[in-house]
C-alpha cells in the first residue's frame, strides 16, 4: 500500500486524494448530485444531526463488530453498494473494489452499468456478489442478465426503482460527460493534465461489458447507456414478475416510504434498501435515514432494511443500525479509495470505517451489533431517542 492510502486518516483524506489523481471530469462524476445538490447535503445533514446517548461503564473489553446480511456473515453491517463506471476511477475499477469488498468480509453489490463480466467478478474475488439490475426497455436484456447472474451464482439481485429517467446532474453536463461524452476543449485539456490516468485508465477503453455483450456485436453500447435505455413504466407488476423469475434473494432499491415498503414486502421481496441515489436522482428528495424510522415501524423484523446516503464515518453505520437497519450500503466512499489507489485504496476505506464502527461500539458501551439499540442515538438537541421522533 502507498504511503498516501495508508497514512488517509478518513475517507475525507482518501475524497482529497482521489480529486487530486483524476482528471476532473471523472471526479465530478463520482462526486456530484443533481440540481442544487441539496439531497447531496441533507445525506450528510441527517448522520451529523444525531448524537449519541452513550452508556457508561461497560466492560468493551471484547468486541465482536460481525453480524448477519440477509441470512449469511459479514464482517461488519455494510454492503459497498452498485456503483456505475468504476471502470474510470482505475483499470478494471469494478474487479479492485469487489476484491477489496471481499477481503473486509462484505457482499459486494456490482451495478449493470459495471465494466467487468458478472462471471470473471463471481469468480475472482470468491466473496459475495449481488447483482444490481436496472430494468431495461427492453426487458429480454435484463431477464437475459438476471438469468446470467443465476448461472454464475449470485446471491442476490437489486432491482433499482429510483431511476424513471436519470436526475439532472449538471455537472456532468459541464464537463461534456453528458449528455454524450462529447467532451469540450477545456475538459480535454484537463485530460491531458493526468498522464498517468491517460496511460492506465484510458488506454484500457472502459466498456459497459455486460450490457454490450447482451446487445451483440456492432451495437453503439454508449449511445443505449445514455439514451433513456432505462424502462420508466418500470412497476409494482414487474417487481412480482422478478420475484417469480428470480430464485434468490431480491431487493427492491429507491425506497423512501413505508407504504412502498409494506408493497414490497407484500410482494416477497428478501429486504428493502433505502436510498436517494446517492442525491443523483430527485433533487430535494429525503434521505434513506429520514425515511428509516418510518419503515422499521411499518416492517421492522419482517424483512431486511438496508440504507445507504452520506456514509462517511464508522459512527453512521452505528446510528443507522441503531435506528433499525440491518447494514448500511456504501457508495462513494469506497469509490472515492479506489479513485485514489485503486484496490488498497478501496481497501483502505473500508478498513477505516471498520475500525472507526469499532470504537463507536466500544465508546457507546456496546460490545457487538446486537447492542446498538435505538435509546442510544437522539435527535440533535433533544433528549427523546430519534426512533420515537
Ligand atoms: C458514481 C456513482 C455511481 C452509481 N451508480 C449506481 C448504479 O449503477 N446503480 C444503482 O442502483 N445505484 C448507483 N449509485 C447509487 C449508489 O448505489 C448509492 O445508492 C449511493 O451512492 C449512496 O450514497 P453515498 O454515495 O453517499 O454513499 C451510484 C452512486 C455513485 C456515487
């Protein structure tokens, strides 16, 4: 490992790093929101404003930070979350994050929009791997992935439902990424900045290799990805069509209501993930974290409930299992290691928030998952415990 990834104290440090390797465009992709980026920030906002209610003299002497997702072991409540395009971050970006997620003990969940086969990810990092699928126009395509997925020995799919039609991010559409990677002199010129990035990254051409081996050869693989390829009558009839075609466990992502939730659930669904998209997607939307009280009331112990949104530190992966979520998913976090050394870089974050979820069990008196219990966190100011409120 770099002296620079071992030394990252946080993932902020590892955000600084990656900023500096990359070509701008590459960062902004990973980095930014769309519109305003307000949910970007209220992501953020809803972790900062819950405190801790810590209880005193507990011997923490012996820790246990393990738990269980969706019925199988992880070293601690996390899942790094679908991420598209990691492929620009570093060379066979998709193949170093998986690794990584492997070696920490943690299911890795690969996005369609990937830039490795679902087959070589399955069989290279040997932990687990979930598919997140986005439900194609064209529905053969996704069925086709999602048999492919079966075939190689997924564990779970992720069917994407936050997704209609892709949030206004605006800036990918400075820096030419979108509307259709026509990139303006100013970002080419930024390109050339990075050497190292010309040399590595794109000398390999990263491809949307799962989609483009499904559309045959000749087909314009970027212009699909980027061309509403996306299904927006997508609904509650195609989840139920999944759930039949689909053996293994299925999640439904985007939830943000608990009437969604209980639909969900009703449906057959193995667990619901709370999420905004990374604020990608609806500006001003709530965030995973705000939606988790109401949903642990409503199906609570019925199903597992992942949120993801804003995980930065150790601490959030506490308050939200807190709150009641089986794990959180990690989204730029992870990216943002990789961005900065590739595999270590990657592992390093997942290193830091591992240990940093460790000292918050011990200096909150909990010795394993099972402790953290929703009396121990509040709303900022207040007194009651955020659950009730
Ligand atoms: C660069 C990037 C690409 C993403 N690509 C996908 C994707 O292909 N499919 C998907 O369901 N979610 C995607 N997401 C959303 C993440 O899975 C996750 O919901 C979100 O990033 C969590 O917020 P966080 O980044 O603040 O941790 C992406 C997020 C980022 C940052």
């Amino acid at each position: 490992m770099s002296k620079k990834i071992d030394g990252a104290l946080n993932i902020d440090a590892l955000r600084i790093i990656a900023k500096r390797r990359l070509p701008r465009f590459a960062f902004d992709y990973v980095d930014g929101g769309s519109e305003d980026e307000e949910t970007l920030r209220g992501n953020r906002a809803s972790f900062e404003r819950l405190r801790f209610r810590p209880r005193t003299l507990v011997d923490v002497s012996v820790r246990d930070t393990s738990t269980h997702i969706l019925g199988q072991p992880a070293a601690f409540p996390a899942v790094v979350g679908p991420t598209g395009l990691n492929g620009l971050q570093w060379p066979d970006g998709d193949m170093a994050i998986a690794r990584a997620a492997a070696t920490a003990g943690l299911p890795f969940a690969m996005s369609t929009v990937s830039m490795s086969y679902i087959e070589d990810l399955v069989e290279a990092t040997s932990g687990r791997l979930w598919l997140q699928a986005y439900v194609f126009r064209e529905r053969e395509i996704s069925d086709r992935l999602i048999d492919r997925a079966a075939a190689a020995g997924c564990e779970a799919i992720i069917i994407t439902s936050d997704f209609p039609t892709a949030g206004k991010r605006e800036r990918d559409f400075r820096s030419g990424l979108l509307p259709k990677q026509e990139f303006p002199l100013r970002t080419k010129l930024n390109i050339l900045r990075h050497p190292k990035w010309v040399l590595t990254v794109a000398r390999n051409k990263p491809r949307f290799v799962n989609v483009e081996r499904e559309l045959g050869p000749g087909a314009n693989v970027n212009a699909f990805v980027g061309h509403g390829m996306f299904d927006p009558s997508l609904d509650w009839d195609d989840l139920a069509r999944f759930r039949e075609r689909w053996r293994g466990k299925l999640l439904l992502k985007g939830v943000l209501r608990a009437d969604d939730a209980e639909r969900a659930v009703g449906l057959g669904v193995d667990g619901v993930w709370l999420s905004n998209h990374g604020g990608r997607q609806l500006d001003r939307a709530i965030s995973g974290m705000e939606a988790l009280p109401e949903v642990v009331a409503a199906i609570g112990g019925r199903t597992t409930v992942i949120v993801d949104g804003g995980v930065r530190r150790g601490s959030d992966i506490a308050k939200a299992v807190a709150l009641g979520a089986a794990a959180v998913a990690l989204g730029r976090a992870p990216v943002y290691g990789l961005g900065a050394g590739g595999q270590a870089g990657a592992s390093r974050a997942l290193e830091i928030l591992r240990d940093e979820f460790d000292r918050t069990l011990a200096l909150t008196g909990c010795r394993s998952v099972g402790d953290l219990t929703a009396d121990l966190v509040t709303g900022m100011g207040g007194s009651s415990p955020a659950a009730s409120t």
